[in-house]
C-alpha cells in the first residue's frame, strides 16, 4: 500500500470509528456500523497495513449476534464474517479458523439458493477456498461437516466433486485409527462416484484415482478380498497414464503401483508382479535425483522388492543390492524422521538374515548396532521400540552376541512402561497381546542368563517378565497407581510424557507438547529424566526396574522355591534358598521339544484313566511319572538334600514355567522297590509341595497374612447348572453338606447352592467370607484366560469378576471344580488361571485343580482334607482356623485315600499359596 493509500484507508476507519460511535447499542443502524468499520479494518489486514485482526471478526461477530436468522442481512453478515476467518486461515494456517468457517458455510449455503445476489458476486469461490482447505479431521463433527457441506452441494453443482472427496479421504484415514468396517466401505464409495464425476481430462483426477486405490488397499489389507487389490492397481495404472515422464505427479504413482505390486506378489507368488514392481522403484528413483525429499523413500521400497524376490527366488545379488540400498536410504534420512526406525528395523532384518548363510560378524554385529540405535530414535514411540527391542534379542540370541541380556532387559523395562500407563486389566491385557511370539521371553531371558552364569539375574528377568501379566493384569497397583498416590504431580507429568511416546494423533501431541512445554524432538529424552526423577524418590528407586534378587528371596522364608525353565535354548531348575546364593539344575538331557512332548504325553494318559475302571492300572501314567522323577525332580532333590541338607518333610514351592506348567510336578514318582522290600519314597513322600504362579505373589500373601479377621466359611454349590453348561453334578449337595459338617463351629458358616448359587451369589460370597469352598463345573478358556470361569445358574463368574476385587481379609479357598489351576496358551508362561486368580485377589491359600474332577470319587479327598485340616480343633473351641495347613492337609490326605481314588484323581489336586 502507498502511503496515501494508508491515509485514505486510515481516515476512513476513522470516520467509520465515529459512525459507530454515534450509532450505540440498541441503535437500528448498530449492526451496519459495526460491519462498516470491520470491512475497513479487514481491508488494512488483507493489505499487511494492519496486524491486530484480533479486534476485527468480534466486530463481524457481534453483528451477526443482531442479525439472527429471519433477519434480511443474516446471510451477509455470516458471508462476511467466513470471509475475515478466511483471510486469517489463509496468512496464519491455525486450523480453528477453516474449521469455523466450514460450520458458517453450512448454515449460510441453505440461504443462498442459485441466483441468489450472494450466490452472484461468487460466494461459491469463498466456501471452495474453505472446503479445499479444511484440514483432515477423524472426529465424528468433523466427518458430520463434511456430510453436511456434501449434501447442500449435490450432483450438478460445481463444488460436488470437492465435496464429495473431502469426506471419502477423512473416512480412509479415520479407518487407518480405529478399523471401523462401515468407515472404509463409506469411503470406497465415495471415492467411486468421485472417479465416476470426475472427466478424464480433469487435473484432479490423478489424485482421485490414487486416493480410490489408497482406500481399497486399506480395505484389502483388513478383508483380504484379492478384487480390491486388482482394482486398486487398475486405478493406480490409469493415474499413471495420465502422468507421462515429466509430470509432477509420476514418481509417487510409480512407487504406490510398485507397492501394490508387491502385495499382489506376496499373496500369488507372480514373479511378473514383483519383476515390475522393482522396475518401477527403478524408474522412479531415476525421477528423484540426489537432494529429491523423497528419495529415501524410493531407495527404502526397492529393497523391500528385492528382498522380496529374494526370499522368492534366492539370487544373492537380490538380497546385496537391497541391503546397499537400505543403507541408502538410511543415509538419506533425517536423524528426525518419524519413519527412520522402519528404515533401521528393514536394514537389521536383512543384515541378520544375510549372516544365517554368510556367517560375517560384522553383518549381525552392524544389525545389532542398529537396533540399539532405533531404540533412542528420538520419534520413535514405546510400541516401536518394544518391537525394536524384541529384535534385538532374537538376533543376539541366534548369533550369539554378548548384547543378548542386555536386549532382554530393555524388552522388559519397555513393556513395563508401555502397560504400566493403563489403568484398566483388559486394555493392558490388549496392549500386550498386540506384541506376538512374546510369551516365551522370560523363560528365554533366564535360560540366557544363566548361560552367562548370572543366576540371580535369571531369577529378576523371569519374575519381570512372568509377573507383568498379573501385576498388571489383576486389582494390583500398577507402579504409576503407587505414584499417584505419593506423588500425583510427578505422575500426571510421567503419564502426560508417556502419551508422547506412545504416539498419539499429530493434534494431541501438539496439545501434550505445548502442556508440558517440550519441544518436537524431545519426548523420549524429557520421558526418561521423568523416569531419572521418579527414582529419585525413596520409595520408587526400582521404579519399572525388575525385583532384586534380595527382595524376590523373602518367598523362600519357609522353605526353598524352585523355579524350572522352560527355555527355547535349554532346560533347566534354579532353586532359590532361604538365605545366599541361588542354585542352578541343569536338565542336561531335556530339551524343550521333549519336554512339550511329554506335557503332551500325560495329558493323553490322564484322557484314558480317565475312561478305564478305577481298578485298571494306570500304566501309561505311571511309567510318565518315572520319566518325571528320573529326568527332572531326581536332581532337583539331589540338591534339596546334599546340598541344602533340607529335612524331609519340610516345604518347598514349585514356580513352574511355559510346558512345565501342565505337568504334575508333585506327582514325580520313582515306584521303584528297594532291597528290603519297603518302596522307594516319592517326592510327597519327601516334601510337602506347594505352587505359586510368581515369587512376587508369595511375598505378597505372606505380607497381607498378618491382617486376621474372625473366620467365616461359605460352601458353594452348582451341581445343576442348567442346559448347555455341562452335565449334573450328583455329589454336589452331599460335599457341601460334608463340608459344613467337617468345619469348626467357631466359624460363621454360609451354604450357598441350588437357586442362590448364581454369579451375583458367589461374587458376594467370595468378598463377604475368608473361607470358601467351591463345588461346581469350571471351564479354563485356553485363548481367553480372563473369560475362564465357574459354572453358576444363570451366568458365568469369570475370572475377570474375581480379579475386579479386592478381598483383603481372605484366607482359604478350595476350588472342588475342573481346569481351575491350568494356564491359558498366549500369555506368557501361561500363569494365568482360575486358582491364580483368586489367589491374587487376596485368598493366600487355595486348593485347585489340573484337570478334569469325578465329583463322586473327589469327595473321599475332600473328607479327608478337612478332617487333617481341622485335626487340631476338634475338641479345642479356642483354637485358630490356619491356611498355612492346607499343603499338609492335601499331602495327607492324597495319602489317606490311596486305595479308593485312582492315581489320577489323588495327583489332579494341588495347593498354590502360603
């Protein structure tokens, strides 16, 4: 603007200043004054003469509040107002402003009908402005906006098209967050009436195609319906003919066709598809000559096809040239690019699987070197880097790299965090069943340890990774719920920083970021200082740090704790004593496939006892429990004895893992003759055996033993459960009659059965009594462990219920019910199930069951049972109810019911707990 055009336009907002003035509130000409002297200002604003709009759209704001709809200058008051937020979108780009204007376009449009004066002086090239800038918004008001702006532009008109692609692209992208079906399908046809509009000749036509194709491949990659992908490739060809050489658009054609090309190579094994896939990545890197931004990324897809025909075709060349490239392309890359680690990850797969046949150390020792660097790239959120670290360890582990312990230990701190951040058992249950292959870690973490002679640490890492699934999975605090509680300020600040790492929408991060005042690049870094400062506290040093050995040792305060270690690379015992140093039992003719063949060896003897006479002999399973004693529990008690000169008779606790968790342990038997005639002892001949799911679990019942209420016993009962929940029960009513009988008068005593032993029943029962005893079909859901439940009149009591609760002041359960202390098959070392469960809810003690209970013949263990457990209050009134028996109780009374119970139903009882 010329300085007397400044003049003028100042002079006239002066004038116009005055008109207002004369003009207050309530004056009929208010609403025009304040527009006039809006108009004005916005005029210096749009000319760079004014800078403060911030007083300027209040003005066009409080006339329209004049003008309400009805009023004959409603429709220009909002034309002008979208115009003044139009023109502060277009020189400061803060989306609130398009956003605001899109929402005024829609009430206004409606008012403005063809041939409207409005409609003539181009108001469609203002809401054309606004509609191809609105921002890509998921939410539901954004999607509903777009509908909106859709529907008062129909076929015909000339923004249809715009509008019609707006809300298709919002809807692929929304479906790209959340998988919603009904979202990519609305976008497929969307997109399908934009490419049917759309002319061939018209310039966005390209980009109408390609975002149709983007969209089917997204429904493709969820469905796997092969006519999405052809069709998507049809469209891809089309936009590239329309891109000759030199057209701006033909290099990312080039690169979307080859990526399609190679999914359709992956599915159909065409060698045609994945050899033009890679002639395309050719060509289009020709089009990104050095300093081109996206010539990393072309460098990046060209390996992935050549790695590609190699797995396929075995050609060296193949897998050298796409490692040459993926180096490129990593050179290429900003040390901030969010896709950086995708590039390190490719680059240290290929290198990792180049070494199994060339067997060079610097390939796995340069693979290796670029997981650690993936796990501090600065954008890299906590799912990445789980998986970086998860990497890690198999290449440690497959080429023997010293890194091996140290990659365990990050995987394990990582996922800690990751899941430490939830608050809710099934959405840390989800967030960990998102990471695959992972169950067997901890048991693999130990085995590596041990072999670097670092028993102690194989102990820490097993108890880690073994107890994140319940300590973060039941009512137990998580870390972060303990520092809320102590210090909810530095908690918030560490849980505000973690959603940065875990990578939220852009807009969120902008949101965490100016909240927490860190800049783009330093989540991770101010993440872990949050970390440095919480462990700082006196109270939180090992703050998502793993247990130490000193503090997991108190387990075995009343008798020794045997881990056994299920290991891809060995198997093998660690016997954890009640002071000094851990002893290690290696299983030297044990592998991990003759283990799990011998789990599945016992479960198809105890099928067949389980349909011979109880007189048969059992000698599948007998010659199964020789194996079990010979190869596995001989050593360990070589140890127990010589070393620890453990009296017979004492306890110890069994901490099985992965395949060992569904074998018998207690059961291990010699039967073997000495030559005196008398019979060799078997290992309850020796010990009274115990389980626990982790060491953690058992230090924590004998913490919260020294809380002791008034007992309570309730019995429940479902031997009738009702149509298509398993047969009748006949014996139930009897056993809890039994039982009621067999527990002291001291006690408060509840029978709960029939009619009243429903979920809701049971649920009150189990919070409301320390004493339980549960008679009733029981079902362990082998994919679903928190769906495991008993068996009640109307509805399941999973072990979700159970695990909702915190029960404090309770003791004792006996679980008389089927499954009831089997693991699940995807969590890792299957520690998951029913009598776990409760025990983690707050019962110390409890008596469940391996497998499936004849309700007739398991009454003779119950009888016996309780008569030891109560033994000593028989006749003393003034004596006290004591959960710590029960291990003594089960071994004695497996003992007293040899000759009426067959083998299988004796050794399907064990006792878990203090």
């Amino acid at each position: 603007m010329t300085n007397e055009t400044v003049s003028h336009l100042n002079h006239a907002m002066q004038c116009f200043q005055l008109v207002l003035d004369q003009c207050p509130v309530g004056h009929p000409d208010h609403a025009a004054a304040l527009t006039n002297l809006a108009d004005a200002r916005i005029v210096g604003y749009i000319q760079n003469h004014l800078q403060d709009i911030d007083t300027t759209t209040p003005l066009y704001r409080e006339a329209l509040a004049l003008r309400p709809q009805g009023h004959p200058d409603h429709a220009l008051s909002l034309c002008v107002l979208i115009g003044a937020l139009k023109y502060r979108y277009s020189k400061e780009s803060t989306a609130i402003y398009i956003h605001e204007s899109a929402q005024l376009c829609c009430k206004l449009l409606p008012l403005c009908p063809e041939g409207t004066y409005l409609r003539s002086v181009g108001i469609d090239s203002v809401v054309g402005y606004v509609i191809n800038n609105l921002p890509v918004d998921i939410s539901d008001e954004g999607i509903h906006l777009r509908r909106n702006v859709l529907e008062l532009y129909p076929v015909g008109q000339q923004l249809h098209l715009t509008a019609l692609a707006n809300p298709a692209w919002a809807l692929a992208i929304r479906f790209t967050q959340y998988g919603n079906i009904d979202d990519i399908d609305e976008s497929i046809q969307l997109g399908r009436g934009v490419v049917f509009l759309c002319p061939g000749e018209h310039y966005d036509r390209v980009g109408y195609l390609n975002n149709l194709a983007y969209s089917l491949r997204l429904r493709f990659n969820h469905q796997g319906k092969p006519n999405d992908l052809d069709e998507a490739i049809t469209l891809y060809e089309e936009a590239l003919h329309l891109c000759p050489v030199g057209h701006e658009s033909r290099n990312f054609l080039l690169d979307n066709l080859g990526g399609a090309l190679v999914t359709r190579f992956n599915e159909r094994s065409d060698i045609d598809d994945i050899t033009r896939a890679i002639s395309l990545y050719r060509e289009a890197l020709t089009l990104c000559p050095p300093g081109h931004p996206h010539r990393d990324i072309t460098f990046n897809n060209l390996a992935l096809a050549l790695k590609t025909r190699y797995d396929k075709l075995d050609v060296s060349d193949d897998l050298n040239e796409a490692i040459d490239r993926y180096r490129e392309s990593l050179r290429l890359k900003r040390h901030d690019d969010p896709e950086r680690h995708v590039t390190l990850y490719n680059l240290s797969s290929t290198l990792s699987f180049r070494f199994t046949h060339t067997r060079k150390n610097e390939d796995v020792e340069e693979a290796i070197q670029l997981c650690q660097d993936a796990l501090v790239h600065p954008t890299e959120g906590f799912q990445e880097r789980i998986v970086q670290a998860y990497n890690w360890t198999i290449a440690a582990e497959q080429h023997g790299h010293g890194s091996a312990l140290e990659a365990y230990s990050t995987f394990f701190e990582l996922l800690d965090a990751h899941l430490a951040t939830r608050s809710l058992a099934t959405s840390r249950r989800e967030a960990a069943a998102a990471f695959r292959d992972i169950s067997r870690l901890p048991v693999n973490a130990a085995s590596c340890a041990i072999r670097r002679s670092n028993v102690r640490h194989a102990i820490e890492l097993v108890e880690q990774g073994r107890g994140q699934q319940w300590s973060l999975a039941s009512r137990l605090k998580t870390p972060v719920e303990d520092l809320e509680l102590a210090n909810p300020t530095l908690a918030h600040k560490y849980l505000e920083l973690s959603k940065v790492v875990l990578q939220p929408s852009p807009t969120e991060l902008l949101l965490i970021r100016q909240q927490q005042n860190i800049g783009d690049l330093q989540g991770s870094e101010h993440w872990e200082a949050a970390i440095a400062e919480i462990r700082d506290l006196r109270t939180f040093s090992r703050f998502l740090l793993p247990p130490l050995y000193k503090d997991l040792q108190a387990a075995a305060r009343q008798g020794p704790v045997i881990i056994l270690i299920a290991g891809q690379y060995s198997c093998s015992a660690i016997i954890v004593p009640t002071s000094g140093d851990p002893h290690h039992v290696p299983f030297l003719s044990l592998s991990l496939i003759e283990l799990n063949n011998l789990k599945d060896r016992f479960a198809r003897a105890i099928r067949h006892a389980s349909i011979i006479g109880p007189k048969v002999p059992r000698s599948d399973l007998i010659v199964l429990l020789r194996t079990l004693w010979d190869e596995i529990m001989l050593p360990i008690i070589n140890v127990l004895e010589n070393v620890l000169k453990l009296k017979h008779r004492s306890r110890i606790w069994l901490c099985p893992t992965a395949a060992f968790t569904s074998i018998p342990l207690h059961a291990a038997h010699p039967f073997q003759t000495k030559a005196d005639g008398s019979k060799e002892p078997c290992l309850e001949d020796l010990y009274i055996c115990s389980y626990t799911p982790t060491l953690s679990a058992l230090v924590r019942s004998r913490q919260i033993m020294k809380k002791r209420v008034t007992p309570s016993f309730a019995t429940i009962g479902q031997g009738q459960p009702g149509a298509g929940k398993g047969k009748a029960l006949l014996a139930v009513d009897s056993e809890l009659e039994l039982v009621h009988k067999l527990v002291p008068a001291t006690a408060n005593r509840t029978t709960i059965f029939g009619d009243a032993a429903t979920r809701a029943g049971a649920l009150q029962a189990l919070e409301e009594n320390t004493w339980v005893h549960l008679a009733c079909h029981a079902k362990q859901d082998p994919t679903q462990p928190y769906d495991s439940h008993f068996v009640m009149k109307d509805e399941h009591l999973t072990l979700l219920d159970i695990m909702d609760k915190d029960i404090p002041h309770a003791e004792f359960a006996f679980l008389s019910a089927c499954h009831t202390a089997v693991g699940d098959e995807e969590t890792p070392d299957e520690v998951i199930h029913l009598a776990a469960g409760l025990q983690f809810s707050g019962f110390k003690s409890v008596i469940g069951t391996l497998w499936e209970v004849n309700d007739a013949v398991a009454k003779h263990v119950v009888k016996a049972f309780y008569k030891y457990m109560f033994m000593d209050l028989k006749d003393d009134t003034s004596g006290v109810m004591d959960c710590t028996k029960a291990a003594w109780a089960l071994n004695c009374a497996t003992h007293a019911v040899k000759t009426k119970v067959p083998l299988e139903q004796r050794m399907v009882f064990i006792h878990i707990g203090v």
